[in-house]
C-alpha cells in the first residue's frame, strides 16, 4: 500500500517508513530459491515481523478517535474504510482489541508489542479476561493476566481458550463454583428467551424447520435422532446398510420423522377430552390401488403409498372412506400387531429381515406382508420386522418386495 509522503515530525513514522523500505528490500528476493531450512526461518522471522507491525497498528487504531472526528466520519473504522480500502467490519474489531490492550491488559499488550503473543492469542486472552468477574479485584484479576500471558509461549488461541476458561478455578478456586453456577444460569435464561421454531413451506413438498434450543436439549434430541439411524453392531459397518451410505444430515432428518411417527399419544395434550391424533383421510379404492393421494388433518396431501405405511404407525388414525364419502373404516385396532405379537416377532426375527440388514429387533417396526387394504390379516405369520429405512422401501412404489426361502425380504428397483 502506497504510505503519502508525510512530514517524519514524530519517530514512529520514521520508524516505520524504514521499516517499508526494508519491505520493499525483501520484496526483491524470490522465495523460491530458498532451501527448505531457510524457508522455515524466513517464515518464522516475516510472521513474527508482521505480527508485531499488526500489535503497533491495533494500539494506532485505539488511539485513533481524534482522526474520525477531524474527518467527520462516524468512527475509524468508517474513516479507515474510505481512506485504505478496507473491511470496515475488520477494522472495528481490530479497534476493540487494540483499546481492551491499549487500556485494560497492559501486560497482554506488552508481550503482543514484543513479539511473545499472536493477535490470535491476543484475542483469546481478552475475551477470557474480559469474562473474569469484577469482584475479583486488580491484584487477583492482574495475576490472572500474568499467568495467562505466560502461557502464549507454550499455548496455540485453541489451547489458551481452555486455559482462559478455567483460570478462574486455578486461582481461585473458593470463588470459582459460585461464578460457574451464575454463569451457567445467566446461559441458560438467555438460551430460553431464545428458544424459536419457525417452519417455511418451500412449495416443493418439503418444509424447512428452522429451531434453536437450550444446548441440554439439543444434546438429547441428538441422542434420541441417532437411536434412530443406523445403530452398529460391534465390528465393521456392514456394505449392505444403504441407511448407513446416506449423508449424515440425511440420516438425522429421516430419523426425525420417524421419532415424530412413533410419539405415543397418551404423552401429548388432550383435545376435547380425547388424545392428540393425526388423521389420514383416503378413498378407499385410491388406498387399494395405490393411486391417488390422502388428506392430513392438517389440510396437506400425501400419496396413497404413504397413506398405507402410515396405518402400520402408532398413533395414526386411518379414515377409509366409501364411494359417497361415508366413513367405511376409523381406526387400526384390527390391523396393528399386539405388543405380545410385537415381541415374539422380536425373538422370531432378532433383527430387520432385510436381506443383509443388521438392525436389531429393538429399533424395528412391525409390517403385514399382505397388506390390509389388500385383505392381509393381523397375524403372527403375516407380520415381520423391518427397520424404519425399510419399512419405507416396503411401501415404495419404486419397489418390489419379495420373501426369499429364509425368511429375510429383498427390495429389488422396478425398471
């Protein structure tokens, strides 16, 4: 960057427009005839040069408010941005680093001026120190500046952010319990007030759910999503679990409809004195032929297809209706599995009888072979366990099932 010729009244700019002129020196050399050796030292020396030309520029930059006002903008991060073409937004930040150094951490400051701390770490340190609670007092606060700025000759900005985060306990330790309890509520009331759900129809037949939570129960929404994917077995992942190939976003949001399809409706608040259910209303020649679609209650439309794996769901109440529009059918008591026939499938079957699914039992659902709509029964012999992953290909029209001679199902792609 071109510097304007300027009259040198003050040592810092002759100091530094030498500084430039040796820049311009090294410029001249070409780093490719460096052997390795003195690549590395060239490195070390630039950085840490740069380094300590960015600590002189950040205490400038705190220093620098007379310069916005003689400019009229509105600070100088504004002014920088007209002036040297640069990120405003960058230069702000900088400004705040530079005057958190410049007038709360003196001994940070120093080892960033001499060369023993990075902005990086410099960074770190201010956000932990500048967390530490005021009571603490300048002598208690001042060691745990001391202490820190010790650690950059050891640490990277990684490790000293975990260092930063429990200086308090090394230091203090009769103090630091309570401040952990009061910062933990202090998160915890704000992740409250945060906590948001919002749903967008993208018009495409997907809708994007936008959520933020407490981090507690994000943490146990994850558990309860990947109980539903894939769980493994000890040893290696088997090729034949297509579940297991899918990305993992995939296999968290197909693992979230099926935890929704499984919520029990004796959990959830009643309506007008009975259960919270959802209802699929279906023709019922459109749900023996396959064709057609359903309505939710919720005024939304799905396929025929879908409309049959739903009524093999808890919690899901199927209205068939006649050619007039009469309620033929409300209900599933007669075609869902007992939860007795539900566990002697489990010891029958022990795990998905995909052909090479290795699922366990546990993480399956019960399936008529024939389905109901095409007079299938609720029996025992009629029923067989599948994992969520297959229990949609079984009701896929893209797909054809067939029982081989163990038992075990193949899904083969119709051409």
């Amino acid at each position: 960057m071109a510097v304007d010729p300027l009259p040198l009244k003050h040592p810092l700019l002759g100091d530094v427009h030498a500084v430039l002129q040796q820049v311009e020196q090294a410029a001249q050399h070409d780093p490719a005839y460096l052997n390795t050796a003195e690549k590395r030292a060239a490195l070390l020396v630039v950085t840490g040069a740069v380094e300590q030309l960015r600590a002189v520029q950040l205490r400038l930059l705190a220093n620098a408010d007379d310069v916005a006002v003689d400019t009229g903008a509105r600070n100088v991060a504004a002014w920088a941005e007209l002036a040297m073409r640069v990120d405003s937004r960058e230069t702000a930040r900088a400004a705040r680093l530079g005057e958190a150094l410049d007038r709360r951490w003196p001994r940070l400051a120093a080892a960033f001026l001499d060369g023993r701390a990075t902005e990086a770490q410099a960074t770190v340190l201010v956000r932990a120190l500048d967390a530490l609670p005021e009571r603490l007092g300048p002598a208690l606060l001042g060691r745990a500046e001391e202490y820190l700025v010790e650690q950059t000759a050891e640490f990277a900005p990684r490790e000293l952010k975990v260092l930063g985060e429990s200086v308090l306990e090394k230091l203090a330790p009769e103090i630091a319990e309570e401040e952990e309890r009061k910062k933990l509520e202090s998160e915890e009331r704000a992740a409250r007030r945060a906590t948001s759900l919002s749903m967008h129809a993208r018009g495409d037949g997907a809708t994007d759910i936008r959520i933020r939570v407490p981090e507690h129960v994000a943490a146990r929404l994850k558990v309860y999503l990947e109980s539903f994917t894939s769980p493994r077995q000890p040893g290696r992942p088997d090729p034949a679990d297509e579940q297991a190939r899918l990305p993992y976003p995939r296999r968290l949001g197909e693992a979230f409809c099926a935890l929704l399809e499984r919520l029990p409706a004796k959990v959830l608040p009643q309506h007008g004195g009975t259960a919270t259910s959802v209802m699929v209303t279906i023709p019922f020649d459109q749900l023996t032929s396959g064709l057609g679609a359903a309505d939710l209650g919720s005024g939304d439309r799905i396929t025929a297809a879908e409309a049959r794996r739903l009524a093999c769901t808890a919690d899901i109440l199927p209205v068939v209706l006649g050619g007039k529009g009469e309620v033929l059918d409300l209900g599933r008591a007669r075609r869902l599995f007992s939860p007795g026939q539900r566990k002697a499938m489990a010891v029958r079957d022990r795990r998905c009888r995909t052909e090479g699914c290795s699922i366990p039992a546990a993480w399956c659902e019960a399936h008529h072979l024939r389905p109901w709509s095409q007079g299938g029964r609720t029996d025992f012999d009629d029923g067989v366990l599948l994992c969520p992953w297959h229990h949609h290909r079984a009701h896929d029209e893209r797909f054809d099932m067939s029982r081989l001679a163990s038992g075990d199902v193949r899904f083969t792609r119709r051409t």
